[in-house]
C-alpha cells in the first residue's frame, strides 16, 4: 500500500476516516441525479445545519432517533463498531448523540437548558469533521436497530447524515468512486463489454473442463430471465460464478446478462438516496430493453436490500418479477430439478454466517440454510445467527484501503465466533462479504494462529451439482 | 380551604389530561406526518416477512417482554421488565381509586374488604417490584456497567450511561422514583392502619370524574397531595418528552412503515 495506514487506538477511532472524494468526482455524481450543490460561498455548517433540520422535521427515521431513544444502551453491546473499538462516539447511541445535540441546540429545551440537555453550544467545521470520521465508521448494519426496544435504526440515521455530508462536498472517495463506476458502466469495476464477455468465454471453458458441460451464456440478448451477478464475482469469486452459471444450465433457464447491468450491489444504499435510486433504476431499465420477465439476483447482501424493496417494486410496475437466485436453487431441490451431491465439498467444517441485510430486512435466513443442509456435509449454525448476525466489516463504504486497520478490528467478532466453533470454512454469500474476507482473513489467520477459508454459497453449490 | 389549593386539586387535573390527551394527539401527527424515509423506505430490520401477525407478535414481545434486551445487558433487561410491570399492574390498580367503592361492588362484585386486600398485596407488590427495578436502573444509569462478551477474547463493553444521561433523563427518573415512592409510602404505610383512606381519594377523584370537584377529601393527606402534584407535572411533561417512547411502535407498524415486499417465487416459469 503506497500511504502508511493510521494506527488503531482502543478507545480512539477519531484517527481513521475515509479519503474524501474530490470536487470533479462529486460533480459528476451531482450531474446524474440532477443535484446543485451549494457554491462556495456558502456557509456548510449552516447548511449542513438547515438540511438536518429539514430532515428531521420530514423524515421519519430522524425522528424516531432522535425523540424517542431513552439513553438505555442496549445498543452499545452488540454493535459491532462499538464492541471492537471502545469510542463511544463510534457506538449508535454516541453517533446519533452527534446529532441530537445539534437539533437540541435549535429546540426550546434546548436554548434553555443548554448543556444539561446535551445541546450543541458550537458548531464548527472541527465538529462537522468530526460527524465525517464517525457517520463513516458506521457499518449500517442495523445490528442496533434489531435489538433497540423501540428500533431506533442507526443505520438510517447514517445514511441521512452522510447524504447531507455528501451535499456539502464530503463523500467517500471510494464509495463515490464506486458509485461513478456503476453509473457510467453498469457495474463496481468498470468492466467494459469485451471484458465481460472474455471472462464469461474463461469461465465456461473452466466449467467444460471441471464439469463436462457445455453451458451458453447469452449476452445483452432478449430471454425470460435477466441473471445479475456481481461484478466482483468476474474478478475475485469466480468460483461463485461458476456456480450461478452451471445451476442457471442445469435448472435449464432462459436467461441473458447484460452489459448495461451486471451487478448486484447498490452502493446508493452508502450514501444517498438519489443514487440508491439512480443505481435502482440501471436495473429496471436493463430488465425492460431485454424484455425479460424476471430477474434474477446473486449474491450480496446489502444489494438485496436495496433490490428487493426498491428495485422488486419497480420492476413489478412493468410486469416484471425479482428474485434471489436462492430462492431458485431451493425451488429446484425441493422439486427435484437438480441433484447434489454433499461429498463434493468434502469432510470440512462449514460455518453459516448471515450477511446482515439477508437477516435484518431481507427476509433470506432460511434459504441459504436450506441449500446448505443439501451441499456440505458438516456445517455449523453459528451462535449469532439471523438477526443476530456480525457484519463481516466491510459494509459500509469500510471496504476501502485505509478503513483497514478499523476493518480488521471489526472483523474479528465474526472471526472469532466461526474458530471458537471449531468451522475450518465460512459461508457468506455476499460480495461486500467476500471482498472484506479477502482483506482481513489473511491478518486475522495471522493474527489467531489459524487458517480459516471462506466462500460464497454458490461456490458450494457449484461443486456439489452433479450434471 | 385556600383558593389554590382548590385550583392544584379541583381544576389544575383536568388541564393536566388536556395537555395530556392533546399533547399525544400532537406529538403522533408530528410523528406520522412526514413522509420521507431514508432511501429505503421504513424496512422494518426486525421483521422477516412483516405481515400483520408477525409485527403484531414483535410489538407485543417487545413490549411486554423485552426479549431483544437478554441478549445485550441483563441488568437493563432486569431492572425494565420490573420497573414496567410494576407501574402497568400499579397504573391499573389506580382504577380502584378513582372508582368509588359502592361502585366497584356494584359493578365489579369487589367489596370494600376484598378491595383492600388487592390493594395492599397487589398495589404493594407493584410499586415494590416497579421501586426495585427503577431503583436497578438508576443505580445502571449512574454508576456504569461493564458487560463481557466472550467469543475467543473477551470484549469488555462498557456502557458509560453518565456519557449519554442527560438533565431529562434524570428528571424522568427523579419525578417517577419520587411518584412511586409516595405511593408505596401510602399503600404500605397509610391504608393497612387507615381503612377509610382509599375511600376519601377515590371521592376526590371521583368528584373529578363526575366534573364536581370537591377538594375537601384529601384536605388531610399530604403525602396524597404530593403524590398528586408530582403525577401531574409527569402526566403534562409526559407528551412533550421521551416518555413518549411506548408510542414509537407505531413506526414498526405495516400501517406505517411499508408491509414487507414478498418475493414470489411461484410465478416463476422456466
């Protein structure tokens, strides 16, 4: 890595924060959205100061956050960010503090009360720098709004506070970078259409050579389904891939990729809602020019929030349905379409792990379970499973080079929970997922004296179809 | 008898109920009435398939059992499910107050005799288990837990509630320690020896009820009085605060945050 890393201070995270994106990148973003943001001359800190205000007053999740938490802390021992690192302003109820004092400094109680009430008494571009390092820390993983009494979701809070932070020209490079690579080429990595089409030529011959099957792909064609992968799948899970490809052939699905979409993940999701959007609509637009009746998508996890409760809808306005490809491969065993045969994946201890948006507002816990019960021989539920699963670390915009050393600490309750359990193999099927784990287990097995390995699901899969 | 304690007593309570019921209503509409969510609509994290019966089930363990909270932090999960359950069973046994007792008996078939009885072993269990589990969690609150999560190291969390406890956190648990401490006081000191005294606050109320104050009842009952203040100012502070937590479930109903969208994987043809 050519910059040196920030250290990780226990009890201090203020240290670490993403590179921020820089002016022209921001302006192409705003472009495509149809955003103008304020000029120069604008003062940010009451800008920033309006746009929360405004937020607060028509956005229900600020609300919710910001009227009815009690101050209990039950959300301080099972956030991830928190637990891992000890700053309790890198804790939910510590990051939505940040902006309640800030509210509360324009609220009656808290012009009269002042500090008592906890109400900010000076904002300053010292604190809105403050707001930057901490709202993105947050993994979003909603870990805090499952166990809060009430569901304050920090997660939204975050998503508002950065979208603001994004307005005044304060974004993660790397998400905003992400974003722009999505939007401009219809998915993560900026693969081109020959790209594309070299790696999927590469990728059937291996399976030809693995499996004894010749499977065709059909690209930017008319066909019933639209099949959306991950464009990390065609760099670094190629073993996933492999494994939608054959079961897409072995299922004997009409299906297309398209040029225009080949991704999963929604990088909106990170930043703000009008790219959530815009990404969303890449999808919908794809769907409809292919004329196809279903989409079909891969592995990711917070890819699938986004996709099932913005994108699925839309889609249906045109007709159109929205799966995950889980679902299919159930839908195949159970009715017999497909035969598996557990000894492929060999006498390993598999572990389970839920990516956070398959369980908190995916409703995608007992699928992927399913299909495990059916590919491996050995697996481990783990202890903090569904709804109480870790975020791998890496969600969140946590994915970029100098997040690591915040990264790896936040990786390691996962970690830890899948050696203590005595799995040799994890299982999360999700690229953010797997993108993280290519970035921490090898620190982590160093770390811990262990070699654990890791997988997508439909690796899994791929290996255990018989064909 | 002074013009303002006929005032505090006799019609300060029905402004009381006035911000009370008002408030609410106000603090509801403020609450629905936005319409934007963040990005993603109000997905509920909870909830897998969030139809009517499955949310109805989560509120209702949420409330009455608290069972997310085991999993963080006993002590807070102890010191909530003693302190609510007390002031729910204390907060009905106020019915038998503001009753009067010819009409419990008529109406309810509970004579003045077994009136006294629930009200000194039910109300007294009450208000000891609520004192009990506020007294766990303002002692939580102020003095800080540590609570140990063991994977393969062990996570030492600390829960610095000081940080995070501000003056209308405090205010809460002052005015309501004060409030059930008076009436425990009451229920356990005063009616054992005084079996007239829930009769002469029942009048009291109950000319309230009937919209004919009449005061001279609790003349005599300054424990009473106080109690009555305190709860007067907490049931008008009550809207205005996040006292109005009970009421956040409303945001995890699929009335208001959108039902789950359900995949359909029938539909599909191959």
């Amino acid at each position: 890595m050519a910059h040196k890393l920030p250290e990780f201070r226990y009890g201090d995270t203020s240290n670490i924060k993403p590179h921020k994106a820089d002016a022209k990148l921001l302006e192409r973003l705003h472009s495509r959205v149809n955003f103008k943001p304020p000029g120069p001359e604008t003062d940010r800190i009451a800008y920033f100061k309006r746009r929360l205000l405004e937020e607060f007053d028509s956005n229900r999740n600020v609300k919710l956050a910001v009227e009815t938490c009690v101050h209990c802390g039950a959300c301080l021992t099972v956030c991830p960010t928190y637990i891992t690192t000890g700053d309790i302003k890198n804790s939910p109820v510590g990051r939505a503090e940040l902006i309640r004092a800030i509210i509360k400094g324009e609220k009656p109680s808290g012009k009269i009360f002042g500090k008592a009430v906890n109400a900010l008494r000076k904002f300053d571009e010292n604190y809105l720098e403050m707001l930057y390092t901490y709202y993105w820390q947050c993994l979003l993983c909603r870990k805090c709004a499952t166990y809060c009494p009430f569901g304050v979701d920090q997660a939204t809070l975050t998503r508002t506070v950065r979208s603001i932070l994004y307005e005044i020209g304060m974004a993660s490079r790397f998400v905003v970078t992400t974003i722009d690579n999505m939007e401009r080429t219809g998915n993560n990595m900026a693969l081109t259409p020959a790209a594309i089409k070299n790696i999927l030529d590469f990728v059937i011959k291996e399976i030809k050579e693995e499996k004894g099957v010749e499977i065709k792909v059909k690209v930017d064609q008319p066909a019933y389904a639209l099949f959306l992968p991950s464009s990390a799948d065609f760099f670094m899970n190629i073993e996933t891939l492999k494994g939608h490809l054959l079961f897409m052939h072995a299922i004997g699905m009409d299906y297309t990729v398209s040029t225009k979409a080949l991704e999963v993940a929604n990088f909106g999701l990170f930043l703000d809602p009008r790219h959530l959007r815009y990404i969303g609509e890449i999808y919908v637009s794809a769907a409809r020019e292919l004329g196809v009746k279903l989409a079909v998508f891969c592995e990711c996890g917070h890819g699938w929030h986004a996709f099932k409760n913005y994108v699925v809808p839309r889609l249906r306005e045109y007709g159109i349905e929205g799966v995950h490809i889980f679902h299919l491969v159930v839908d195949a065993i159970k009715g017999g379409k497909i035969k598996l045969n557990p000894e492929a994946n060999g006498d390993i201890v598999y572990m389970y792990q839920d990516p956070d948006y398959y369980a908190r507002g995916g409703d995608l816990t007992e699928e992927p379970r399913f299909i495990m019960n059916h590919v491996v021989k050995k697996w481990i539920d783990p202890e903090y499973s569904r709804g109480k699963t870790w975020c791998c670390g890496g969600q969140g915009g946590m994915l970029a080079d100098e997040m690591l050393p915040l990264a790896i600490q936040y990786s390691r309750l996962w970690y830890e929970d899948a050696i203590r359990h005595g799995a040799q193999w994890v299982v999360r099927p999700c690229s953010i997922c797997k993108a993280q784990l290519s970035h921490v287990v090898p620190h982590l097995n160093k770390m811990y004296g262990k070699d654990l390995k890791y997988s997508g699901l439909m690796d899994l899969v791929y290996r255990a179809l018989v064909v | 008898m002074n013009i303002a304690y006929l005032i505090l007593y006799g019609y300060v309570p029905y402004a009381v109920m006035l911000i009370f019921i008002v408030g609410i209503v106000y603090r509801l509409v403020r609450w629905l009435t936005p319409k934007g969510l963040t990005g993603l609509y109000n997905v509920n994290a909870t909830v897998n398939g969030d139809d009517y019966g499955k949310i109805t089930l989560e509120i209702l363990k949420r409330i009455f059992l608290f069972y997310t909270l085991p999993d963080t932090d006993n002590t807070l999960f102890i010191g909530s499910l003693l302190f609510h359950w007390g002031i729910w069973i204390a907060l009905i046994g106020h019915l038998g107050i503001i009753i009067p007792s010819k009409y419990l008996e008529s109406w309810f078939g509970i004579s003045p005799s077994l009136h006294h009885v629930i009200a000194l072993y039910v109300g007294g269990t009450a208000g000891t288990i609520a004192l009990v589990g506020l007294l766990i969690l303002i002692t939580r609150r102020i003095t800080g837990r540590t609570v140990t999560i063991k994977l393969v190291n062990e996570y030492k969390v600390r829960i610095p509630l000081t940080m995070l406890s501000f003056l209308d956190d405090y205010f809460a648990v002052a005015i309501l320690l004060a409030i059930i401490a008076l009436g425990l006081a009451q229920t356990l000191g005063i009616t054992p020896t005084h079996p007239t005294y829930i009769d002469e606050i029942s009048n009291w109320m109950w000319s309230l009820v009937t919209l004919h104050p009449n005061v001279s009842y609790i003349v005599a009952d300054p424990l009473l009085q106080v109690h009555a203040l305190l709860a007067m100012i907490f049931i008008a502070y009550f809207p205005w605060s996040k006292m109005m937590h009970p009421f956040s479930f409303i945001y995890i109903s699929p009335t208001v945050a959108r039902p789950s969208i359900k995949i359909k994987v029938r539909s599909v043809q191959r």
